[in-house]
C-alpha cells in the first residue's frame, strides 16, 4: 500500500516538474519575442515607442535589455581603430607602389624592372583587397552608428549613455584632373556633384557610406591618417564648409571637403 502511495506521489511529482520546464519554456520563448519585438519599435517607430513609454511612466529602464547597448558601442570604438589601422596600411602600401612604379621607370637593369613590377602588381592586389575591408567596416559603423541613434531617439534616458553620433567632418570624394574641371574615373566620385569644383555652402548628395574624419592634427599628416569620428550613409544630404585638394598618386588630386550633414542621418 504505502509502495503504491509512493509511486503514485512520484508520478504526480514528475508530472508537475514536465508542467513546470513546460511553463518556464514557454515564457522563455515569450520573452524572446517581447525584445524581438521591442527591438524591432525601438528601430523602425522610435517616437511611438517613446511616447507609450513615457505614459507608462517609464523615465529609464535598467537590465539586460539595454545591454547591447553598450555592446554595439564598444563595437563602433573598435570598428573605428579598425578603419583607422586600414588607413594607415593603405597610406604605406601607396608609398611603396609609388616606389616600385618609379624603379620600373628608371631602372635599366631588366631583372630589377621585371621584379618590380610584379612587386607593384602585388602591391596592387593587397590595395584592392584593403579597399574592400574598408567598405565593409564603413557599412558597419554606419549601422552601429544609426542603431545607437535610434536609441537615444527612442529613450531620452537612453541618450546620456548613446550620445548622438557625429555629424560633420572631412568626408573623401573622389580624384580630379589638376585642374578640378572633371572626376577621374574610375572609381566613380563618392558625391552625385557633376563637378569637383567645390564651394563653401554647396549641398551635396552623397553616394557612399563614407568615413567622417577630424582636421589634420599635426597639419603636415594626409587626410586619411586623420582621425575617425563618425560615419555617414550613402543618400545622406551634405554642406560643405571647406573643400581642399591633395595631390594624388599618378597625377591628379583627391578631393576632401568639410562637411555638416543634416538630420544626423
């Protein structure tokens, strides 16, 4: 009897622990649908979202919600560093083409020239290939970047953690002829502007995603070894304040203006 008793009680007991992990499954998967979801408005209905918050009486939210937050920060800092390094690889990697590309010029000796050559052809490959890194982690700090705007959008509380992203700086544009009468292409000119003739207060299109850069500090350094503070996506509307022009490998120049973008896009 009292075996019968005992194993009837382990069974109620078995069945309520399957009940139990069945219930903790199914609010787990509810819960990953509420951030899904709450992800989702917090990207795409910023103002919405806000305004049910904030007659919730919901001011600030503390918790793992916001957690990515901070991780999609690091991210950018660390993207940043990335695109910077990439910058700098490509600056050295240029010299030594130029090098390479002078020695095939002047060297009489056909072995030194064949060598260099196909140094400089190499050379050329790695340039491609960083070309292409940059790229990509351009698209991402633009990403990270509109994500941490869209928080700080959504959240007033948000803000003070997220600050809003940078939205003016020295932007690449493209190569010219020396005399800044047309683009050099390809590749094509990062700016819908028909012409590379820039103008303090002229607004621009961009047609990039593209780095926003600091001012030169020592002076003497390039435009690509100045620091990175931002980025801008492609589409965005720019005005420029100042357009410079830096000589370019193999003739011609690059063309860099300084520029605001509106509505922080």
């Amino acid at each position: 009897m009292n075996e019968s008793v005992a194993v009837e009680s382990k069974t109620i007991t078995d069945e309520a622990k399957s009940v139990m992990d069945m219930v903790k499954a199914a609010l787990t998967i509810l819960r990953d649908l509420f951030l899904l979801a709450f992800l989702v408005g917090l990207l795409f209905f910023p103002k919405p979202l806000n305004s049910l918050l904030t007659k919730a009486g919901i001011a600030e939210i503390h918790g793992g919600i916001f957690e990515w937050q901070q991780q999609v920060r690091q991210a950018a800092s660390q993207n940043k560093v990335a695109a910077q390094a990439n910058s700098n690889a490509s600056d050295i990697l240029g010299q030594v083409q130029t090098t390479l590309v002078n020695i095939v010029n002047t060297s009489k000796d056909p072995t030194i020239k064949k060598q260099a050559a196909d140094a400089a052809n190499s050379v050329e490959a790695s340039l491609t290939s960083l070309g292409n890194v940059d790229a990509s982690l351009t698209k991402s700090l633009v990403t990270q970047e509109s994500i941490l705007q869209s928080a700080s959008a959504a959240l007033p509380a948000a803000a003070a953690a997220a600050p809003i992203p940078v939205s003016q700086g020295w932007i690449y544009l493209g190569k010219t002829d020396s005399q800044h009468k047309s683009w050099i292409t390809p590749p094509q000119p990062k700016t819908s502007a028909q012409s590379p003739a820039l103008r303090a207060g002229q607004v621009i299109t961009l047609t990039d995603d593209l780095y926003l850069r600091a001012d030169k500090t020592p002076q003497d350094q390039t435009f690509n070894q100045a620091a990175i503070v931002g980025a801008v996506r492609s589409g965005s509307v720019a005005t420029i304040s100042d357009a410079q022009y830096s000589p370019a490998r193999g003739g011609g120049d690059f063309v860099w203006a300084k520029v605001v973008v509106k509505g922080n896009q």
